[in-house]
C-alpha cells in the first residue's frame, strides 16, 4: 500500500498494487548514494553565478565539426566565429530544455514515488536533489544564453527551432498505446542522456577555446553530474527486476532510437544556424551531409553507449536469463523478439 496511512485505504488497486508484492528490503539493501556531501558539493549551494569571459569566440571549432569542412574553408572562412556562437547558444538551449521539459518531468515522478517500483528511502531523497539540480542548470543555462545573445546583438532576431531530442523523444513515445508505458519510455531516455550527458560536459571543457566563463559553468554542470550518473544506473539496476517482460522488450529493442534521440546531429537546427549565418542552402544541406556521414554518426553512438548496453546486457542475463551477445546485438540495432 502506497501513500500516507488512511490516504488509501479502501484503494480499488491495493490488491493488485505491485509494491506491495515486492520485497523492499532486497530492493534497499544495494542503494548507496552518491549524494552524501550534497548539501555542501551541490553547484546550487556553493558555485557562484558564472559571467561570460571576454573571447570573441566563446565555443571552439573543434565542438563544431562544419567548420571544419573543406567548402566551409573555402567560401566560409569569414563566419567560423559567428557559427561557433550560435552552436554555443544552441547547446545552451539544449541544456536548458533537456533539464526542464524532460529531466525533471521524470525526476519528480520518481522523487515522489508515482513509477510503480519500489524505491530505496534515501533513493528517494536524492531524486529530490537531483530535481533541484536540474532546475539550477536550466537557470543557469537560460540565464547564460540570454547574456551570450546580449553579447552577440542578437536579442530575438534569431529563433532556435524545437531541439532534435524533444521531437525524437516525442515521436518515439507517442505511439505507445499505454499512459504507464509512456511514462517509462520518457525515464528511459532520462537514464540514457543522465548516463551520457557527464561524459558530454567532460568532452566539451577540455578545449582550449573554450570561453572561460563557459568552461566553469560546465564544470558546475559536471560535478553535479558525476552524482547524477551514479544514481541513474543504479535506478536502472534498482527498477529492471520490477519491470514487466514487454516493457523491457520494448525499451532493448528501441535502445538504439533512444541513444540516437539524445546523440545524433540536429540537421534542422545546424542547417537553419548556417543559413543565418549567410551560407547558401545548398552549400549549408551539402556541409551537413558530408560532415555527419553514417558511418561516423553511428560509430560515435556506439562508443558513447558502451557503458549502457554493457549494464543492459548484465542484467537482462542476470534477472532474465537472456543471454548477453542476443542483448548487445538486440541494443545495436539487430532487432530480435527478447520475450521468446
Ligand atoms: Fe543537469
Ligand atoms: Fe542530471
């Protein structure tokens, strides 16, 4: 029985309430938390506001990989620092829109205990901290973007579309014909970029063009990351014995639309960042095309999602008895029936 005592008594689904039939203690005994020194670590309680540095260029060529195609060099050259700012602002939107829409949407459903898994106390309790994590990256990611486009003169001339992510997401979940099964698509996409995103942020502050201000913010955004990360794999050890066989089915055989959703090339918004920028359209689709070939993308995706699909593997071997190569070929695209 869930809820504060008497809230549900007389609950038409008590007796078919699977918290109830779940032995919480084996479920707590493996939780250890991340978040012990939270109240003194957490960038919301102790980084100050960060203010951008005075590089002309604030993102470095390196995070912006068409700039450094040929054509872009041939006829573009001129414009390398205005397209790298408006990829930094568009990262910025990124990040703000990731933690707010979709992040804390499933964080605080956790954090208040509507999934129907059971969920170690302290467990509990660090949802709530992440939730007040993200919502400072979102705060200081929008507050970021307004003083980057500030900087840049921009104000509102130049609209970002819909993020990649929020389209694929939607697409992806849309089509699922239950409200619970919609819910766990969205936490599975959520433990997917939680389990990406500190590797991104690590990536990304290592360049040297980087502008300073920029540089401390991600590393605000790591730190409380890091913690992240060690939460969210443990939820997904913590909640895989609990789940029903076509739920899980479901989520290793879409694994790979749910990492592309977060780590492949947003066309729309790069293509419409060039053509503000002043490249002709045809040059703009052609530098896209040739700069994030197959090949490449689908290679990035698999290095990135190594750590994933390894946890997938065990513990679908461990709590289902499947075996681990039918897992990893089922999370890179070999799509096969797990239920048989
Ligand atoms: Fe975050
Ligand atoms: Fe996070």
């Amino acid at each position: 029985m869930c809820g504060l005592a008497g809230f549900f008594v007389g609950c038409e689904l008590a007796e078919s309430c699977k918290k109830s039939a779940i032995s919480c203690e084996s479920i707590k005994r493996n939780y250890a938390s991340p978040f012990r020194n939270w109240d003194s670590r957490a960038s919301v309680r102790s980084a100050p506001q960060r203010q951008l540095g005075d590089s002309e260029t604030l993102f470095p060529s390196e995070l912006v990989p068409i700039t450094n195609h040929p054509l872009f060099g041939r006829k573009y050259e001129h414009l390398r620092s205005v397209i790298c700012n408006l990829e930094l602002l568009r990262f910025l939107d990124f990040t703000t829109k990731l933690e707010m829409v979709v992040v804390n949407d499933a964080t605080a459903k956790v954090a208040l205990g509507l999934f129907p898994f059971v969920l170690d106390d302290e467990a509990q309790l660090d949802a709530h901290r992440i939730y007040v994590d993200e919502a400072y990256h979102s705060l200081f990611s929008f507050q970021m973007a307004q003083n980057v486009r500030i900087r840049l003169g921009l104000n509102n001339c130049f609209e970002l579309p819909q993020p990649a992510f929020l389209r694929r997401t939607n697409a992806l979940v849309s089509g699922l014909d239950s409200q619970l099964r919609r819910e766990y698509a969205k936490l599975f996409f959520v433990i997917i970029s939680e389990m990406l995103i500190t590797s991104t942020l690590n990536e990304a502050r290592s360049y040297s063009g980087v502008d300073e201000g920029i540089r401390k913010l991600m590393s605000d955004h790591s730190s409380d990351e890091y913690r992240h990360h060690i939460f969210y794999r443990q939820l997904l050890e913590q909640i895989w014995p609990q789940i029903d066989i076509d739920t899980k089915e479901f989520f290793l055989s879409n694994l790979e639309s749910f990492t592309a959703a977060y780590l492949r090339p947003d066309k729309k918004s790069l293509v419409k960042e060039m053509l503000f920028a002043g490249l002709q359209r045809d040059d703009a689709e052609q530098i896209f095309d040739e700069t994030y070939v197959p090949d490449v993308v689908r290679s990035y995706d698999l290095a990135c999602t190594q750590e994933i699909r390894t946890v997938l593997a065990d513990l679908a071997h461990n709590t289902d008895g499947l075996s681990r190569e039918l897992v990893l070929g089922i999370s890179t695209g070999h799509t096969e029936n797990i239920s048989n």
